[in-house]
C-alpha cells in the first residue's frame, strides 16, 4: 500500500511541459507549428498578439488539439509581451518547464525532448536552441541576419557574462518553472530585444543556460525582424544591461582583484589615450615633433591599462554559472497542483 502511495506520488510529480506560441500574423505556418509537437507536452498556449490576421481566431476554428488554450491581447504588446503572457499562464497551471517556440514554422517542435533534457537532467535552468554550432547547421539563414547575428552573439556575452553561448536572439528556449518565478516578468523588454534581455536578467540569477544545436530552418515565411531596424536598439540595451551588469556583479555583490584590474586598467588606458591625443594635436599645430619621453609617457599608461582590462576580461570568462539553480528553488517551494 505505501509503495503505491510512494509511485503515486512520484508519477503526478513528474516534470510537466508547456509550449508557448507567441503570434503575429503567422495564419499560414501555425497550423502546422502546433501539429509538430508531440505528446511529451501537456498544454499549448497560443498567445494572439492582437493579430491582424486573427491568427488565435483561426487556431480556434481549425485545430481540434486538446491541448490548446488560445490567449488573446487586445493590443499589440511584441513577441516578448506575448510570450510573457504565455509564461504567466504555465506558471499558473502548474507546469514544470515552458518552451517558447514560434509560430512562423523556424524551428523544429520534434526538437523539444532534446531542448527540454538538459534542464530535466538538472545540467541547467535554461536551454536555447543555436544555428550556430557548425557551419553546415547555419546554411538556411541568410547572410545579412548571420552577420548581425554572429555581432548580437559578441554584444550579448558582454551583457549577460554568458561567454560560452551562441546565437542569443534565437527563440527557441526553454526554462524552468522554479527560474522562472524569479525572473521580474514586469521588467524585461517586451519587443525582440527579448531574448537577449533574458538572458541578462538570467545572469543576475546567476542560473545556468545551455546551448541546443538546432538546424536553421527558412522557407516562405516573412520575418518580422529586420536586423537593420533593430541594430542600434539592441546596441543601445546591451550597452545599458552590461553597464549594470559590470556595476552589480564586481561592485556590489563581489569587490574583488577583478574590481581592481577594471577600474586601474580603465584609468591608465583611460589617461594614455587623452594624453596622447593632446600631445600629438600640440605636435601638429606647433610642428614640434613630440619628445621620446612623451610618446613613453603616452604608451606605458596604454600598455599597462589594456594588460589590466584583459586580465579582467579572463577573470569575466571564468565567472560563466556553472551549478543549476533550480533544484534549491523547487526543493524550496511545495509542488504545484497540475493543471488537469
């Protein structure tokens, strides 16, 4: 009797996963995007951003999967906005692991076991899917979004302190429950910038994130990224989130060797370069060439100063989060009530 209390037990607490599809006009592909996840997800969320197309409408009227339960905006809040809306229902129902997978037929729903295995096998908090692994898998994706992708990659290490991650505006992702309640739903960017501004967010929680290969998959289908539009956005939030990032992790959680090297190497490279800018403009309006001691003077600081900023760049490398943080957070926090 105990022992099938015990399995009991352990059956209905087995990890639940939702999917959660944020659309925008994708009448033509979701049809097929819900069809190609299989049974190892519990519940599919369909978030209508506020669709042109009445894309929920649509699922509504032409998918009979039982798993569905279509959410509707009535104004158009982006693909972030959309999934956090999805994010807050999975949350509610009581499922374990939310994937996001878009509704533009990208990404392969078959792929969603292997997405979900390192999170289920306690390696990390969060996986995404990445193109970039080998150059075979990035093939499909076009030049113009590949460049400013493998730019977005450089730009979002700095940002989040994940350095061993690729592909960061991918929208494949999973993430666990237990993370997830910590993350602040409110604060993070409603728009594309998104998942890049996860990740971020991630970082402060200093949970583990993992990448999935995945192959890139274009077809028909019309983006609504333009990596022209969005460039100088994405500059613009990775420059604040690192900025804050920097601040928060070497001078008020930690104040370390690391703090030191940053601000001495920011100093002396910081003196160097203004020095030496002044000394050559003198230079050329006098027409006194500058003095040996002067260029010395010059470069030293320079020298010194990027020696320091790259003996902190190493120290940021070696800081990627390496132990799980969900099982403390679950073990912290009764088990939910599955949805039914």
């Amino acid at each position: 009797m105990a022992d099938n209390a015990v399995s009991a037990v352990r059956q209905e607490r087995q990890p639940r996963i939702a999917a959660v599809i944020p659309c925008y006009r994708e009448r033509n592909h979701i049809l097929d995007v819900i069809t190609a996840i299989g049974p190892e997800v519990g519940r599919i969320y369909v978030v209508d951003d506020a669709c042109p197309d009445a894309t929920g409408k649509f699922v509504q009227e032409q998918a009979s999967d039982p798993r569905l339960k279509v959410l509707f905006h009535a104004v158009n809040q982006g693909v972030g906005g959309a999934t956090i809306t999805g994010y807050r229902e999975a949350l509610a129902d009581g499922f374990d692991i939310a994937v996001k997978i878009d509704g533009d037929g990208q990404m392969d729903g078959a792929l969603i076991p292997a997405l979900c295995r390192p999170i289920l096998d306690n390696e990390a908090d969060y996986s995404k899917g990445n193109r970039l692994h080998r150059y075979q898998a990035a093939r499909g994706l076009p030049a113009m979004r590949l460049f400013g992708n493998m730019a977005l990659t450089l730009f979002s290490k700095v940002s989040s302190g994940y350095w061993t991650i690729m592909d960061p505006t991918n929208g494949f992702t999973a993430v666990h429950a237990a993370v997830l309640r910590e993350l602040p739903l409110d604060d993070i960017a409603k728009g594309f910038f998104f998942e890049s501004d996860v990740l971020f967010r991630l970082g402060g929680l200093e949970a583990v994130v993992c990448d999935v290969p995945m192959q890139a998959r274009y077809g028909t289908e019309q983006s609504h990224l333009s990596v022209r539009r969005i460039f100088w956005e994405f500059l613009g939030g990775h420059a604040q989130n690192a900025f804050r990032r920097i601040v928060d992790t070497y001078f008020v959680r930690d104040v370390g060797i690391a703090s030191l090297e940053l601000l001495a190497g920011s100093a002396l490279a910081f003196f160097g370069f203004a020095f030496g800018a002044g000394a050559w403009y003198l230079s050329e309006a006098s027409g006194i060439p500058a003095t040996a001691g002067t260029v010395f003077l010059a470069a030293l600081p320079i020298i010194l100063g990027m020696q320091l900023l790259l003996a902190f760049l190493g120290h940021d490398t070696r800081r990627v989060p390496s132990r799980p943080i969900h099982p403390g957070l679950t073990a912290k926090r009764p088990a939910p009530t599955p949805a039914v």
